[in-house]
C-alpha cells in the first residue's frame, strides 16, 4: 500500500521568506500526488496535484511542487511567502485517484 | 463554488444517540466517496470507501455497525454514527470522485461534539 512521510511537523518562517515543506512517498506502483491546506475549522482545498506529465506542478496561491522519482519525493515549495499562508498543509497520495492517504501534515507558521 | 457539500457542518449530541452526516456531490455523479476523520491537530484517517448500490468496503480497526454508510444514491453517501460516545467527537470528511474529471473533491466537513 502506498504511504506519505512529511518530514517537518512545524515549520515556522518569516514574511516574504522562501519555504519548501518536504513530503516523501512509497509505493509499489504508479502514483497521483497532491498538497492540501487547511484553514484552521475549515475543510481541504487542493493547492496542487501531480498526476502525470511535467514533473514541475504549479498550484495556486503562488505555491508549486516538483515531482521526483528517483527520490520519490514531492516537496512543496513557495518563493516568498504571506502571513495569510499559515495554515496546515497536508500531502497526499492516491493510486489512480482512489482512496487517499495523507501525510500527518505539517504547521507552517508565517510570523511577520 | 462548493462541488461537494456536507450537512449538517456542526452538530451536538448526547452520548448515546444516533448522528446522521450526509455527504452530497452537487454538479458530478459520485459512484465513489469516502469517509475520514480527523482528530484535532492530527491528518486525515480513511475510515471507508462508500460505493453507490453496494455496502462499503472499511478501513481495518472501524466499526462497520458503528459507523454505517449508506450511498443509496450517484449523489448522496450518508454516514451514521450509531450509540455516539464522547471519544467518536471528531471532524468528519467525505470526498466525492468525478471520474470524468479525473478529480476528487472533498467536502468542508463536520464536526462532531458528543457529550
């Protein structure tokens, strides 16, 4: 079965500072790939999905991801970030879209 | 906007009764939706996946008579927590696939407060 390791469980950084939240995967197959965030009481909204094709994803809000793998890894990258990107950001994994599952997620805290 | 709605988005029981979640795709037709939880500050947990007109396949170590899901329709999946107790309060996920779309959307969740 496929898994996700998020390798940073909190991520602080300042303002307009570059971040990269890592995220690993293992699978014995072909994978999708994906990054949510989570808005504190709120549900998922997709930033960023990787199914096939470029291994460069641009996402929304600014945020892109780079699909590799020989390092089977997706990390999640932004150049300069916002306060309003605090959040918890999720990465996840699915085999031809089906059932997810998901990193234990990772805090990023953007103080000013 | 919102492709995938859930209802009701906050609820208060006492311990013992029965909550009902319904889970709607509203402009896609779902054969496939599933169900996670989250507990605060923790990631996503797949309970099970509701496949429409046939019982739903569950994740090892949840309760199939405790958590009954019910996808009677290509639009609704339902999930109902049965004799609630304060340790299943949680926030409560579904998602929908749209095959065509090759996309799968998640609803806003709900959060669940038993007392």
């Amino acid at each position: 079965a496929q898994s996700v390791t998020q390798l940073d469980s909190q991520v602080p950084v300042f303002e307009e500072a570059p971040v990269e939240l890592r995220c690993n995967y293992s699978s014995s197959v072909s994978v999708y790939l994906f990054w949510y965030v989570q808005y504190p009481n709120q549900g998922l909204q997709l930033l960023l999905k990787y199914l096939s094709g470029s291994t460069l994803v641009k996402g929304i809000n600014g945020f892109e991801a780079e699909f590799n793998k020989s390092q089977t890894s997706f990390h999640l990258r932004k150049p300069s970030v916002h306060i309003s990107d605090t959040a918890e950001y999720f990465c996840a994994v699915s085999v031809r879209n089906n059932d997810m599952r998901f990193g234990a997620g990772t805090r990023l805290t953007v103080k000013p | 906007g919102a492709v995938v709605s859930q209802h009701p988005s906050r609820v208060i029981c006492k311990s013992g009764t029965s909550v009902k979640i319904e889970c709607r795709s509203l402009d896609f037709q779902a054969t496939t939706m599933f169900w996670y939880r989250q507990f605060p500050k923790q990631s996503l947990m797949l309970m099970a996946t509701s496949n429409e007109g046939s019982k739903a396949t569950y994740e090892q170590g949840v309760e199939k008579d405790k958590f009954l899901i019910n996808h009677a329709s290509l639009t609704l999946s339902t999930l109902t927590v049965t004799s609630a107790h304060p340790e299943d309060s949680s926030f409560y996920i579904c998602s929908a696939i749209n095959r065509i779309q090759e996309t799968q959307y998640f609803g806003p969740g709900t959060r669940l407060l038993v007392l």
